[in-house]
C-alpha cells in the first residue's frame, strides 16, 4: 500500500515537472525572440525571463502543494474510516464498511476487514447460541450444579442448587465458597478437586424436621490444549453436582427392612413348628396330655405362615399392577355396618365400644364393594387391637363435592409422629410385639394404601400418643 501511495506522489511530482520544464523552454523561447528584435534591451529580456520563470516555479509549487494536500486529505479520510471500524469491531458493532475510492490496497484491506468482521460475527453468534442453550439446560436441571474457578469462588449455579444449599441467588456470585456454602462436606470436596483428585463422591444430608440425602459429586475442570485434550497442571476450576437420593435411600430402606422382616416373620413359626415336630418325634407323641396341645401350635403357626404368605402374593399382584377392581356403585353405609358386624364379638371382649356415625344421605361411592370392606376391615380391626380395655372405636363418614371421606378413630395407644411417615409400610409395625401376639402379618396397612390409591383416593393418619389415632381414607363419588 505504501509502494502504490508514493508511486501516485511520483506520478505527480513528474507531471509538475514536466510543466515546469514546459513553462521554462517556453519562456526561455519567448526571451530569446524578443532579445532578436531590434531595439530590445537585452537585460530587459532577461529580467523578463526571471520574472516568469519564477511565476511559473511558484505556481508549479502551489498546483503540486495543492495536489498534494487533496490526496493527503482524501487518503487520511479513508485511513480514519478504516480505524473507527476497527473500533466498532471492537465494540462488537459488525456493521460492514463502506467501501469508496479507486481499487487501491485500501480498498482491499477494507473487504478483507468486511469479511473477518463478518466471520466473527457469525463465531460470536454461534458462541452465544451455545452459551444460551447450555445455561439454558444447567438452569432447568433437576440436579443442582454449580462451577467454582480456581480462586475458591462461586461463579455460576442453577436453581437447584441454591434451593440444595440455600444459597441466596443475589448475594453468591464471584464471592468465595466459604461464605456462601455452610456444608463442610461439600466445601472439602471442592477442595479436593481443585487439588486435582478425580472422581470425588461422597452423601449429604439437609433439613432439620424433613431430612433429605443429595449424592455429591466433584470433578475438577482443567484447560484444554490445541488438540484437545485437556492440559497439565492445576485445575482452572471445579464443577460440583447434587443428586437427590432421598427417595431411593428410602428405597432402599424399606428393602432392606423388607428382607429382615420377611426373614423373621417366617424365622418365628418355623422354629416353633420345628420346634415341637421334634418333641413329638422325640416321644412326646405318646403323651396323651401334651401331644395334641403341641400339634395345636404347630398348627397354629401354620396358619400363621400361610397368612403372611396370602398376604405377600396379594401384596406382590397389587404392586405389579394384577389387582382386579371391579368397579360400581356402594353404599359406605351397607360396609361400614357388615366390618363392625364382624368385629363386634372381639370388641366386647375387650369392652370397646363400637359406634358408627354415617349420614342418611351419604351418596354412593365407585369403588369395589369387596375391597372397600377388606381396608376398612383391616382398620377396625387394627382400632379395636390397639385400643386398651373399655375405650371406644368410632367409624364416621362424610361427603363433599368430589369424595367421600371414612374415619376409623379410636382412644388407642397412638403412633409417634416419627413412625406416622412408616405405618404404610410393608411389615411396618409401632408396637411389633403386640402385634404378633394378635395374628398380625404387618401387610394390611400397605395392601389398604394400594387398594385405596387403586380406586382413585389416599390414605392418611393423625394420631397423638396416648390420645388414639384417626386413619383416614377417601372414596371418589359415584358419576
């Protein structure tokens, strides 16, 4: 570009002096014509000379000024158009040049400028797109993330993980971990991962009255080199991620609580009917007074195996979704008056009262007849089992726009409020050893809530120890 600049200065330059060579022939020409005429005072020729030679050195050296000062001019407007876009770039402002003058090196410095802003316009706006989509899917994650740089300090987390860590969203970003995180697992495993120690998993347990797990994970992040693979050295920062476990460590809970309570609701008869078949064997068979008492146990307890194991299959088709409900129209009246038919004589064993308060007009329910009086059996039963001699159980019904809700309450022994959360359990039991001593299998509180949820309604308790419980079921209306 600047070989082209000076060669248009040359250009002009030559021009003016070849003008100035014309003008001095032609004034030397015009002196020495008028110093052959006679009469003519040759130093007035010659003072003419001058004069003009230097008229026309004067006006070459203005014309050549003046040429010069317009391209200079012209050429320093192009060149300040050039620099206030190289400005915009900067600003990201890729509006294009407009692009004038001859088809110089300026001009093509101008489209190649046209087409780089152009390309980083485009890199920019897929950078963003990328950025947008990423921040995007992080915020709606259900796991809480969050990105921590290599000085400590909390530089990007989704939603999640500030409800997670109780994170205030305004007051946490560029501020270190320290003060913003308070649980020191999670602040020694960043530590760690900034040390660079992969694979960092640990659990973490929040809340104070309703406990909930998060599986922690760290990993470090580290610089990428040109080929891309990721660099040596100290970390650049850490990502930390928070899995919600809380009910799969339920789960897993109430699996393991499962297998121990299987094992020993089948340990207990097993042992007494080995137990006794041995005693017989043993000789006991041939004693008149015994034998036939020892066969009673064992048959007993029999019983007693295959009721946990009726309930086990039922339970087991109700959970793989096998449960035949065969809806209709009931009357809660008509079940309520056949369970406490049949719980009478047990109840007046005990003395308890039994009492039923169901409206005239309660409307019918759609449900199965026989399956809405096997949960509602089972809560009498449980009411008059746990309620001590000469208390009362009560079975109440009422209706509202949607439902029909059934209350069996009873002046009981109660249920704490940390088993309330645990009573629909399988084998889940408050008081395991009184229960066995009354046949339980510890199954009908869980094949109740199946059915119920079943049939379109839930289930609940509200108990106080020492006060008695209220178990709760509801029954949508009949269409």
């Amino acid at each position: 570009m600047r070989a082209r600049l000076f060669s248009k200065l040359a250009l002009i330059y030559l021009f003016l002096l070849l003008v100035l060579c014309l003008a001095v022939g032609f004034s030397a020409q015009h002196a020495i014509r008028s110093a052959a005429v006679p009469g003519n005072d040759p130093g007035i020729a010659a003072a003419e000379f001058r004069l003009q030679l230097f008229i026309f050195c004067v006006s070459a050296l203005l014309l050549g000024g003046a040429a010069y000062i317009f391209c200079s001019m012209r050429l320093a407007r192009r060149i300040e158009q050039l620099r206030e876009f190289s400005s915009r770039l900067g600003a990201a402002e890729f509006r294009p040049l407009s692009l004038e003058g001859p088809q110089d090196e300026l001009v093509r410095l101008g489209e190649a400028l046209n087409a780089s802003a152009s390309r980083l316009d485009r890199t920019i706006h897929l950078l963003g797109s990328d950025r947008d989509r990423s921040g995007a899917i992080l915020r709606s994650m259900v796991e809480g993330v969050g990105v921590i740089d290599a000085q400590q300090r909390l530089v990007f987390w989704n939603r999640a993980f500030s409800e997670i860590l109780n994170i205030d969203g305004s007051a946490g970003e560029g501020r270190p971990v320290i003060e913003v995180i308070r649980n020191t697992e999670v602040l020694q495993l960043i530590r760690r991962a900034l040390q660079g120690e992969e694979s960092l998993q640990d659990d973490i347990t929040t809340g104070i009255v309703q406990l909930r797990m998060f599986a922690v994970t760290a990993a470090p992040v580290r610089a990428t080199e040109s080929g891309g693979a990721a660099a040596a050295g100290k970390p650049t920062g850490a990502v930390v991620v928070l899995h919600d476990v809380t009910e799969l460590r339920r789960l897993e809970r109430v699996r393991q609580d499962f297998v121990a309570n299987v094992s020993h609701e089948f340990k207990t008869p097993l042992t007494a009917i080995r137990g006794f078949a041995e005693t017989l064997l043993g000789g006991a068979i041939e004693d008149d007074a015994n034998n036939r008492r020892f066969l009673e146990i064992i048959r007993d307890h029999a019983t007693q195996l295959a009721r946990v194991t009726d309930d086990l299959l039922k339970l087991a088709r109700i959970e793989a979704g096998k449960l035949e409900v065969d809806f209709g129209p009931v009357v809660m009246a008509e079940v309520v008056d056949l369970c406490l038919e049949t719980t009478l004589l047990r109840a007046s064993r005990k003395g308890i009262e039994l009492d039923a308060d169901i409206p005239e007009d309660l409307p019918s329910v759609r449900g199965d007849a026989r399956l809405l009086r096997e949960v509602l059996q089972n809560l009498v039963d449980n009411a008059v089992q746990y309620t001590p001699l000469g208390g009362k159980v009560k079975v109440q019904a009422e209706a509202d726009s949607k439902d029909v809700t059934i209350t069996v309450a009873d002046t009981g022994i109660g249920i704490p409020l940390a088993d309330q959360e645990r009573i629909f359990e399988r084998f889940y039991r408050v008081d395991a050893a009184r229960s066995r001593e009354e046949g339980g299998t510890g199954l009908g509180l869980s094949i109740a809530r199946h059915i119920v949820e079943a049939m379109g309604g839930r289930i609940w308790v509200d108990s106080e120890v020492g006060r008695g419980s209220r178990f709760s079921f509801t029954v949508p209306l009949s269409e």
